[in-house]
C-alpha cells in the first residue's frame, strides 16, 4: 500500500499439496463434526476435480483443490510467500525470509475491556475452545490482488462470548505484538506500531469473523500471521489483522492503523466495494494470485447475502 510492489511471485506446483490432502483425510472426522453444526455457508467443503483419494493417488496425480463455487484455492506457495506483513518487511516477497524463526511459543491473548469476565489466553487454551473449522474464504487485499485461502480457525465470537461483552461494548479493538527484537521492521517508522484494527461489535460477532490459527491444514506460518489472525472475508485485508496479543472492547470506535495513516484512502469500514474506488486506482477489478487477467471484485467480497444486513441504512460511500 505504500510501496507499489509490480513482480510477481510465480506460482509453482507446490509438493506438500499432496500431504495436505492425505492430513486432511485425518482430519475430516473432526473438520466435519465442527462443520455440521454451521449453517452451509459458513464451511465450505475442498472438493477434488480427481476421483481418487488415497495417499499414492494424491502424491502421483495432479490435482486442483477447488471450492464449491468452482474458485480455485490460491497455491500454499503462492499464500505463503506473497504477503503484507510490514513489522517483517513492506516487499511481500521477502516477508517469509523475513519472519522465519519469530517466535510465537509461549504466546497470550489479553480479552480485556468492557467485558464481565476478562481474560488473558494461552494460545494453547485458544486452541482448547474446540477443533478448528475449516474455511475457504476470499481474500481480498485493497490493492487490487485476492486469493482464496483454505484457513483454519474459530469464530471470534465464541472467544468474545467467553468474556461476556457488557452493555456499554460497542466496538473491538486488535493489536499486534510490539516487540521490535522480534519484529525488526517496528524499528522504522514506515507505519505506527504496533498495528492496531477495529471491527464493530456486531461484525465481531458475525459468523463469518474468524480467529484463524492456520491453514491448509496446518499451524499458521509466521508471514501469515502466527500464532493468532483475524479473518474477516468481506473487508480489505487490512482488516485481517495478524499476531494479535490484545482484544479490547470499547465503547467508541477504535483508532485503526491504516485509517491513521492517511484518512481520505482507508476508511475505518472498509467493506470490499466495486463501486468505491479507491482515491488513488479502481476497485472495479481485481487480479486472483496465479490466474491471468483480471476478474470482477464482488461487493463485500461476494459475502453480500451474509453480510450486507449488517449496513442497513448506511451510505457506504460515506462509510467506507
Ligand atoms: N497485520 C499486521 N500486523 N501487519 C500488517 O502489515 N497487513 C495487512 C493484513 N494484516 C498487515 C496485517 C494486509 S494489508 C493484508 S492484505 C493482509 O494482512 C495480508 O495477509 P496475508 O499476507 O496472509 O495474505
């Protein structure tokens, strides 16, 4: 967003797909259990264009990981080494050389605020509140790039609904480690530390608001925002905040990093919208990581059914 970044990483075949399909014959029993209980839209399933399944046929055959809606899943490479993760580098492409090693073990979470019952979490006794889900969501970054990306996690709202919110909570703020040993680029000033993000109360407790501790069936990588990120699918990507230490709930709207940083360009909403452009280039369009071309962005990010109660009454344009 600063840095206007035009290289792009190839996407490769990536040979740990094949693993991924095998772990996740392991794991479907407890992804499905979880799953069966959430409404259709909240889960949706990897379906595979090959027929076979066992674990020679997953490592010999190709195979495209699909969503139901026929989108294909971005590549784990392509996930993993094309990021936004400025504490660790503002060149997405070094991201993943950057944050090899960070360190997330031992690991808190701090639900603090408005809440009857606040809390600070192991990151082990997060992943104690029940067998993470697995959602494929869109993600859509405001700088005209998407992906889609099988993560795993829980909805925020059942770690919210442990502190109990009280009354006057309206709003939720996030913040990120602070802690420039660990996170070098905190020694610039390119952006104010630590990251902080917002989301309303009750887009925090929407369904669709995930805390998410991996992906591809597998522990978050650091430059994807070990040990603990918010997902929030029908908002830009700068919402998704990564390597969260602290939960608050307030009563006013929270200062957001982005929106501090120039408040004409990124609004503290920032719900995914084809029709309002970005001061700077188009929202029209968007480029899928590893596809040609362009494709349509889709309002709230295709989340629309959803999500768009949520604005009722809103002009979007003015609350972008
Ligand atoms: N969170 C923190 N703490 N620092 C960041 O720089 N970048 C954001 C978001 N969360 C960012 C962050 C942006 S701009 C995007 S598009 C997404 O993370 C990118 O997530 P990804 O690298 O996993 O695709």
């Amino acid at each position: 967003m600063l840095i206007k970044k035009s290289e792009d990483i190839k996407s490769s075949e990536i040979t740990s797909k094949a693993s991924y399909l095998n772990r996740r014959n392991f794991m479907k029993g407890a992804v499905l259990a979880t799953t069966a209980t959430a409404t259709g839209f909240l889960y949706r399933s990897l379906t595979r264009t090959s027929r076979s399944s066992t674990a020679a046929d997953a490592a010999n055959q190709p195979v495209q990981l699909v969503s139901p809606s026929g989108e294909k899943l971005t590549t784990l490479q392509d996930i993993t080494h094309y990021n936004n993760f400025y504490e660790f580098s503002t060149n997405k492409g070094a991201v993943a050389d950057k944050s090899k090693g960070f360190v997330t073990h031992p690991w808190t979470v701090a639900v603090e605020g408005l809440v009857n019952r606040p809390k600070v979490f192991d990151i082990d006794d997060l992943a104690k509140l029940g067998p993470p889900e697995e959602r494929i969501y869109r993600l859509r970054c405001v700088e005209g790039w998407s992906m889609v990306i099988p993560w795993l996690g829980f909805p925020l709202a059942k770690l919210l609904d442990l502190v109990q919110p009280n009354s006057s909570a309206k709003y939720v703020e996030f913040t990120t480690l602070y802690d420039s040993a660990r996170m070098p680029n905190q020694n610039t000033n390119v952006l104010d530390w630590p990251y902080v993000e917002g989301l309303r109360l009750d887009e925090a407790m929407h369904p669709l608001a995930i805390l998410a501790t991996g992906l591809y069936g597998d522990t978050l990588p650091p430059q994807d925002g070990a040990p603990v990120r918010l997902v929030v699918p029908w908002k830009y990507g700068f919402k998704s905040i990564k390597s969260i230490v602290k939960i608050k709930l307030a009563d006013s709207q929270p200062s957001t990093t982005w929106n501090m940083y120039a408040p004409r360009e990124y609004g503290f909403y920032s719900n995914v919208n084809p029709r309002v452009n970005h001061p700077r280039w188009s929202q029209a369009r968007e480029r899928r990581i590893g596809e040609f071309g362009q494709r349509d962005t889709l309002l709230f990010n295709g989340y629309q059914d959803e999500v768009a109660s949520l604005y009722d009454g809103m002009d979007l344009r003015v609350n972008f």
